[in-house]
C-alpha cells in the first residue's frame, strides 16, 4: 500500500529531520537568550533610574 523506502532512505530522511529540529531549537534558545538580556538590561536601566530620582 505505502512504499516506505529502504532502510537506509529512511535513516537519511531521519537524520535530516533529527538535524532541521536541532537547528530549530537552538535558534530558539539563541533569541530567547537575546530576549532575557535585553529584558534584564531595560530592568538594570529602570533601576538606576529610580536611584537617579531618589537621591
């Protein structure tokens, strides 16, 4: 009914698929890393503010 492909096809197709998910995910933890840095520095920035106004 459904051809498959031979054994190694199938490693291939896998592999490719393992390697296009890997690459997804760590572009993904790259931005989110972006993201928290540049969140911490706004907070840093908030705070110094603040202390600016204080004293």
């Amino acid at each position: 009914m459904f051809h498959i492909g031979n054994g190694n096809e199938v490693a291939i197709m896998k592999r490719i698929i393992s390697l296009i998910l890997v690459s997804l995910f760590t572009l993904s933890l790259l931005s989110g890393c972006n993201t928290i840095r540049g969140a911490g520095q706004d907070i840093e920035e908030g705070g110094e503010a603040i202390q600016r106004s204080s004293s």
